[in-house]
C-alpha cells in the first residue's frame, strides 16, 4: 500500500493540487471486521497472473498521475445490479479513492416503467402509454438490446426524462447521451430538450445507436418524441447512456431482477450496443438464479456461461473479465445450496480458459451455510438469498478492496 500512497503524493505535486496526501484520501482499505467473514479469501484470482489487467493498471495511472485517460467498467448481473447498490458502492470507492477519478454515471434505465424498483441515485419522469418487455419474460419475443430490457410507445409526443438525485455523494455531469433503441428507421425520432442546449447527432441505424454530443454540461437528461415522416409509427427504448468528456472512471451497472445468463444471451443487440460503451473491463454477477433450482447442471450453467462470453468477445475483442462467484444462499428459501460450489467450480475453469479473473464472495462469506452468520448480523436480507442494503454496501466495499490489492500490487513490481 505504500506504493499507491507515493504514487498519490507524486501525482498530487505533479498536478499542483494544494492536498497532503493523508487528507487527500482515508486509508482505502478500511472496512468492518466481522469474526465470520473470511477475509483472507478476499482477492481477485487470476488463470497464470495479472498481465492481463495492465492496460486497466496503466490507464489508472495515467489519470492519477497526469489527469488524463477514461477506464470503463461494465457491470452486468441480476436484481443485485438493478437496485444499484453493490455497484454503485464499488463506483463510488473507484471514483474517490483518488482526486480526478470521477467519470459519468454511465447507463440507465427507467425501470419504473416496467412496474419494477429503480435505483435510488436517480429518478425517471415520462409521458405516453410505454409497453415492456424484460429478458426474463421468455413468452414475449420482443427484440431486446443492451439493458436486457425494452420500452415501446405508440405516441409520437411521449416525453422521458432522468434526473439525478440530489442526495448523491458524487455530481455527475454530461454533455454527451448514447441512446440505445432497436435498429430500423420506422421510428419516431427522440430530439433532446431545449434545456440540453445546442446538439451534433451521430446515428448507426444498423445497431440501433444515437449519439448526443452538447455544447454544454447538464445534470439531466431529458428527451421527447417527434413524427417526421408519416412512415414511423412507434419507439423502442433500450436504455441511455450519461456520458462526458471527463477523465476518469465510469463504472455502468446492467442487470434484471431475476436474470440468469441465458436471459443475456437471447439480448440480440446486447453484446454489439455494448460495444458503444468502449468496456475495458467486465463484471458478471451472475448465478444466484441459475443455481436456484434442484435440477442444477454444472454443464450447462458452464457452456451457457461460455456462449455468453463469447458473444461478448465478438464485438468488445479486448475486454478484461472479472467472473463474481455468488453468494451462499438457501435453495428456494429451503436448505443451504450446494449449487454455488459448483458454480465457482464452472468459473475456475473459465478463468483458465479465457485467461480471466474470478473474485469470490462465497468464499469470504465462508462457504456453505454461511448465509446465516450474515442474517443473525444485519447483512442478509430475510428470504436468506439477497444481501441487505448494508450487507450489498460491505461486499461492495470488500470487492472494490480486492481490485485495489491487485493494482498496488501491480505498482510494487513495476
């Protein structure tokens, strides 16, 4: 750890900043200590070493030291990654451990149009009478994109905005929105606001991508519907992404409450809109529901979770994975599961084989059972398969510990 604090204090000089390195950042490794968490297991594995990750160890150090350069993190997952709070607890410590490490916010979604919860840090207004369809709903064969979720209006003069909570510990500005929609060109267009200012506009009607780029910063965004051809008659809604000009860290969070991994891979736009968003790195939490059955199937959770990757690979060649082991939970609210040791079995393999990496939070939960010790201390949630608020909070803290381990570790050899 003494290395990131020498490479703070050069950066800190380098860039004039009037900061001492003591209050520039608390010591980052700081967390609660529980007597049942395994915090020795608290690390990220990779197949042979960390070679991998060091065009994302590289570009931290560019943005600390000189200010400069953009890292990008996808995380993809289940009802863990919509209501945002493991993830946006790991954005938050990437964000700030370190001055000018603030990025976007990155990609949203109006959940609440599907009659589901939305993560606290923003809200959604909108307009018009929206259908959905979710990658859950395996009776519906709506065409489905990057969010894993799609919204369709009839009404050429709907309106959609997003607004960020003021309440958030970090402000996140934009001057740049991706919208992600279904590819075609019978669609209403969706015109930004006065509000947003003066805009250029980039379309790829192929993959179903606008670009927004402002001639100011908002906080917001906000958007609404135009006819301008009689031809188009309706609008399929993917998702956003906030975006800026910023250097610095963006760490989006995709996920659907009760996704399994083939909920992903019938997403036909997923892994090509994913492309927009330039991930350096991923992390898939995925597996609680695929293991939540009493016909579990090492083999297929394993190829399902292989075709999965290899989609993504398709169109994002270079990006570095981080595969989360789930965490122990009960088999359908009954007994603990067998099925996790299995599953992390199946990643260890495709670590191996993909030259990626694994961070387990059975194991530092400590295996089978453990589900307990976390419910009888506040941090599992009473179904005994969720975390609780401050239980996502402590495991976001914890993974965001192991990541840095393996960058400073990064720094003392280098």
């Amino acid at each position: 750890m003494k290395t990131l604090f020498k490479l703070f204090a050069a950066a800190l000089v380098i860039s004039n900043l009037n900061i001492s390195t003591s209050s520039a950042q608390d010591y980052p490794y700081d967390v609660r200590v529980y007597p049942f968490v395994r915090y020795d297991k608290n690390k990220i594995h990779f197949s042979k070493d960390s070679s991998g990750f060091e065009p994302i160890y590289q570009k931290l150090d560019s943005m600390i030291m000189y200010g400069k350069g953009h890292l990008n993190i996808v995380q993809l997952g289940a009802s863990h990654t919509q209501a945002d709070v493991f993830s946006n607890q790991v954005r938050y410590r990437l964000q700030t451990f370190h001055p000018g490490l603030v990025g976007a916010r990155g990609f949203v979604f109006p959940y609440r149009m599907t009659k589901s919860n939305n993560p606290t840090n923003y809200t959604v207004e909108y307009s018009g009478f929206w259908t959905t369809c979710r990658n859950i709903e395996y009776k519906k064969n709506d065409l489905l994109g990057l969010g894993g979720v799609s919204a369709t209006t009839l009404n050429p003069n709907a309106t959609l905005k997003v607004v960020m909570n003021p309440k958030n510990l970090i402000r996140y500005d934009l001057n740049r929105v991706l919208i992600f929609t279904e590819p075609g060109t019978n669609q209403f267009e969706i015109v930004p606001d006065v509000c947003m200012g003066t805009y250029t506009v980039k379309k790829d009607p192929v993959n179903g991508i606008i670009e927004y780029d402002f001639d100011k910063y908002s906080v917001d965004a906000s958007f609404h519907l135009q006819r301008t051809d009689t031809s188009q008659n309706h609008f399929t809604f993917f998702g956003m992404s906030l975006e800026n000009d910023n250097p610095g860290i963006t760490y989006h969070a995709i996920g659907i409450n009760g996704a399994r991994i083939p909920s992903w891979t019938r997403c036909s736009y997923f892994s090509r809109q994913l492309a927009a968003l330039k991930p350096d790195m991923m992390v898939i939490y995925l597996g609680v529901n695929d293991g939540n059955t009493s016909k579990f199937s090492q083999d297929v959770y394993y190829n399902n979770y292989v075709s999965l990757i290899e989609d993504i690979r398709y169109f994002n060649p270079n990006v570095q994975f981080v595969f989360i082991v789930p965490n122990d939970y009960f088999l359908l609210r009954r007994h603990p599961n067998p099925a996790v040791q299995l599953e992390q079995n199946a990643i260890e393999k495709l670590v191996n084989r993909y030259n990626a990496s694994m961070y387990s939070i059975y194991d530092v939960m400590g295996g089978l059972g453990s589900c307990i010790d976390w419910l009888h201390n506040g941090l599992m949630a009473a179904d005994k398969v969720h975390f609780s608020v401050p239980g996502y909070t402590f495991t976001g803290n914890l993974f965001f510990n192991a990541f840095l381990r393996t960058y400073d570790n990064y720094l003392e050899k280098k």
